[in-house]
C-alpha cells in the first residue's frame, strides 16, 4: 500500500513561514510527523515537495531526518494545481493494482489504515470548534454509510472531509484524474472521487480525535493551548508555606483548589506546567508528591529560586506572534481570584 502525502500545491505554505509541512509543532517535532502518527511508517510511504522548498530549507534533509531515512521523497520542479495533481505525479508510477491512501499534511486524526475506497469525515456536531467550515468539502451518505456526493467548499451535510482519501487501486485514480485533468480546471481529490463514484462505492470513515490546521489561525489557536506554563507554588497553587515559620516546606501542603482546577484545566487542553518555586530541593519529594495527587502530570519543578521578581523573555515570529511571553500576577492566597479567570 502507498500513503501519499502532498506537500507540492498552492497552499503548501502560511504566508511569511516554511512550507507547511516543515513548521515546528509545540512538541518540537514538524508538522508532517504529526500528520502520519498513526502509520506504520515501515509502510510505502511518499512525501511529494517542491525543488524550491528543498533549495530554500533543505526539506529533504529535514523529512529524512524527521523519518530516519525510511520515506521516499519526490521533489517536483514546479508548483503543481493542487493535491489531486501532487498526488499523480507519485500514482502514475505506481503498480496499477497498488492500493493509495492520501493523508493530507495539515490534519491530524485517529483512524484505522484500511485498503478499501474510502474517506476520513468527521461530524461537525462532535466537533464544534471546527473552523472555517464553509472552506472545508462535505460529503452526504445514505443509511448504509457509503457516500452518495462529495462537494468543496458547500454545506451540504455535518460531515466534512479532514484529510484522508483511500482508493483501492492506483489505476482508478489514475483514470479518473486523466479524465478530469482535461477540463482545464483545478483539480481536487474530492473531484476523483466524485467521478469515480458513477462506478464505485466509497464509504465514509469516521474519525476520532480530529485536528485541523490548515490554516494559520488554527495553527496558532492549536498552538495557544499548548502553551508551557511556569507557574509559582506557595501563594498560588498551595497556600503559602516557609522555610523558617509554622507551617513550613516540610508540612503536607494545602491547594488552593480554585487555582489547581485552573491549572488543571489548562493541563487538559495540552499545556506544559514547570513550576518555579523558591523551595529548597530538601523538601522535592513533600512537594512532587503533593502535585502528583492533585493531578498534575510527572510534576516538573525548578527549586532554589531567589525570592524575587521573575521575567520570562522569548522571541516573537510569525507562528508564535507577539505577545509570545505573558504575565499572570496573582495575589497570594487568594482562591477567589483564580474563579474569576
């Protein structure tokens, strides 16, 4: 089986950034790892890019080296239609009885691999923050959960496309794409297979965990929750405790429970908490043990800060625009406050 994934079209790139699929994601890994996650990546895998992307940012370099070498890399010389045509340049080559899964690169989903005709949906009503609805494509299914019509960028269901398209043989999309190429107008995948549908059955395939970043809204929105998050601890998340006075470092802390609710949260939506703290590391395990109750994840903790202000300085650029460092000044001991955040 082939998994294609297209990265040669015209909306390869944000405005003013690296292409797309090289963007650096929150975890430090690039946009593309996250886009084949749930792959074997043992499997036939090809990344289609353009030449300029390879001689502005090395790309090639950066896949291979993102994938231990274990992808095949087709490099283009220009800038091809779209997907559809991307994805061409790889199937043309391929045995015609080669099953072809296509995973766009700016979409992250759960599903599994599967050699049949098929397409990735998700339903806009089990996901409500979804963006930019009206530029997604949409299909419609009848009751057996096959798909009737696929359509860009027109309501016409609550299920929209996220980014995976599976044909059973190479030679079909093939046919279709030859056929459609003609016309003299761009072409999408979803244009493949609503052609192909005159003669095929395709089904719908409904995803979990269903994440878009096509855009750089919903880059950066996806972004904005994964923030790393240096958080105090006496006065903020316990009430405060001492090195020298009566209830010291060395008592069972007490939370503030509307600050640890807070905090948790922001945990749940996928930020990284280090907490920062003028505790001695004499009393690390009172403490660890403490965060580790409350929920907090294998707690990251920098002891012996001075007891001082704290400033945070980073860069701004145009994935991680200003203000990219922020400030939270909060009165100590005080749960009412954090239940008005």
């Amino acid at each position: 089986m082939a998994i294609i994934v297209p990265c040669a079209g015209r909306s390869s790139r944000f405005p003013g950034t690296r292409p797309k699929y090289l963007l650096t994601m929150p975890d430090g890994r690039l946009m593309i790892e996250h886009a084949l996650d749930n792959y074997d990546i043992d499997e036939n895998i090809h990344i289609v890019i353009l030449k300029e992307h390879d001689e502005l940012y090395s790309a090639s370099n950066a896949v291979n080296k993102a994938f231990n070498l274990r992808t095949n890399i087709h490099i283009l010389d220009e800038e091809t239609q779209g997907p559809a045509e991307t994805v061409y340049a790889v199937t043309k080559n391929l045995p015609d009885d080669e099953p072809v899964f296509i995973k766009d690169c700016d979409s992250f989903f759960d599903a599994s691999l599967r050699t049949d005709n098929h397409v990735c949906v998700a339903d806009l009503r089990e996901n409500l923050d979804c963006g930019k609805v009206a530029s997604k494509s949409f299909v419609s299914l009848n009751e057996q959960n096959m798909i009737h019509n696929i359509v860009e960028k027109s309501v016409v269901s609550n299920y929209i496309c996220v980014g995976g398209y599976g044909f059973e043989r190479a030679s079909d999309y093939n046919r279709a794409f030859q056929e459609l190429i003609y016309d003299g107008e761009e072409v999408f995948v979803s244009h493949v297979i609503r052609w192909l549908l005159a003669e095929q059955n395709f089904e719908a395939q409904t995803v979990d965990n269903y994440v878009d970043v096509g855009t750089i809204k919903e880059f950066l929105d996806y972004s904005q929750k994964r923030q790393t998050i240096f958080c105090d601890l006496d006065g903020t998340i316990f009430y405060n405790q001492s090195k020298y006075f009566e209830n010291s470092w060395e008592d069972e802390p007490k939370p503030i429970v509307a600050a640890v609710e807070y905090m948790l949260k922001k945990q749940d939506e996928g930020a990284t908490i280090i907490f920062a703290t003028s505790r001695s590391d004499d009393v690390s395990e009172i403490t660890e043990n403490a965060l580790r109750k409350l929920g907090f994840n294998v707690p990251n903790v920098i002891y012996n800060l001075p007891h001082s202000p704290r400033v945070m300085v980073n860069d701004i650029t145009t994935t991680n625009p200003y203000p990219s460092a922020q400030a939270l000044n909060v009165p100590r001991d005080d749960n009412d406050f954090w239940k008005k955040l």
